[in-house]
C-alpha cells in the first residue's frame, strides 16, 4: 500500500497471515485441542480426587485404631482381663 510505514505493512502482513492460518484450521484440529484441554482437566480432578480419597481412609483408620488402643487400655487399667482364654468359657 502507498504511504504506509513499515510497521504498518508488518503488521496489515501479519493480520493477513493469521487470516490464512485460522482458514486452515479444521474441526478435528479444534475437537483434538478441546478434547486434550478436557482430559487434562478430568485427570487432574481424578488425581486430586484419589489422593484426597486415600489420605481421607489413611486419617479415618487411624483414628478408629487409636480409639481401640484407648478402649483396651481403659479396660486393662480398671483390672478387666480382655485377653481371656477360651478354656474359661467351656
């Protein structure tokens, strides 16, 4: 174009290049980049759910092991044998 400046024959250039470039786009181009952008998210929620899951069992079996060492010790501190053979019973 007459009278334009460099940098602006670079940048009507450059507008005329993205131009092409989005025409050649197809759609299995923009499902493939979608799709990737949806697996990432679904397995970092997966991930993120599993190790959240684990650490919640990992606390809840802890916790109800701690509540049966604390039970058997109350009974061996008030003087109940909770380790009774089974000849006793016969």
């Amino acid at each position: 174009m007459p009278g334009e400046t460099p940098q602006q024959r670079v940048a009507r250039l450059k507008e005329v290049l993205k131009a092409k470039k989005r025409e050649r786009i197809t759609l299995m181009d923009k499902l493939y980049v979608h799709g990737r952008a949806w697996a990432d998210i679904m397995h970092r929620v997966t991930a993120f759910g599993l190790i959240g899951a684990t650490s919640r069992f990992a606390l809840g079996v802890g916790g109800i092991c701690g509540l049966i060492v604390v039970i058997c010790d109350s009974f061996v501190w008030r003087g109940y044998d909770i380790y009774v053979d089974a000849d006793d019973y016969s």
